[in-house]
C-alpha cells in the first residue's frame, strides 16, 4: 500500500493547512478583499476536506465545483500566483517536506483553470 501524503502528514496537510493557509491570505492586502462577507469557517472546512481528497485521504468534499465557488471574482493568474505562495509558506511553516509541497502545489496548480477567471 502507498503511502499518501494525508497518511504521512495527518491533520498537519488537511486542517493544518487550510488554517495556516487562510491566517496568511487575511492579512495579505492583496487578497484579503476577495474574502469579504465570506463564512470563513465553513471555508476552512471545504478547503480542508478539498486538501484531504487532493492528498489521498477521504472524499468528504461537500463544496461546489472549483469553477462554479471561484466565478465572478475575477481571480487573475496573478492572484492565483500570490495564493500558490502562500500555499507553499504556509506548507513550510507545518514542517511538509519540500518535494511534497511540490507535490501539493502541482496537484493544486492543475485547477488553476477552474479558479482563474479574470
């Protein structure tokens, strides 16, 4: 059986992540805005569930399709830039190995096409 990089990292990669993750881009004046008015929980926890699936754990994503959730926000490639570093920071910060956020942000890249619109 392969080991996953939810198996290796736990909570750290999942919850971990969507916490660390969200910390940093509220405070980012950049990105900040495009979080107005939303339920930040309920976001953390589609974020979580999405980073469980995205690294081999259970499928307990209940949010809406990628494009759908990202429409109208005009989210352009430079944002989405912005967001993989702070991915990769705060991947760092939970002590994920480097060739795993590798991993993480290849994966995450691939719906780079569903997110970026503007």
């Amino acid at each position: 059986m392969e080991t996953t990089l939810y198996m290796k990292y736990g909570s750290r990669v999942t919850s971990g992540m969507a916490e660390c993750l969200y910390d940093r881009l509220l405070v980012d004046p950049q990105l900040a805005p495009f979080f107005e008015g939303v339920d930040m929980d309920r976001l953390r926890e589609h974020v979580s569930d999405f980073l469980s699936v995205l690294t081999g754990g259970p499928d307990m994503y209940k949010g809406r399709d990628l494009r759908e959730a990202h429409q109208g926000y005009r989210i352009s490639a430079a944002h989405f830039d912005m967001l993989m570093a702070h991915i990769a920071a705060a991947a760092t910060e939970l002590g994920i190995e480097p060739d795993d956020i590798a991993a993480i942000a290849a994966a995450i890249r691939s719906f780079e096409v569903d997110v970026v619109s503007g």
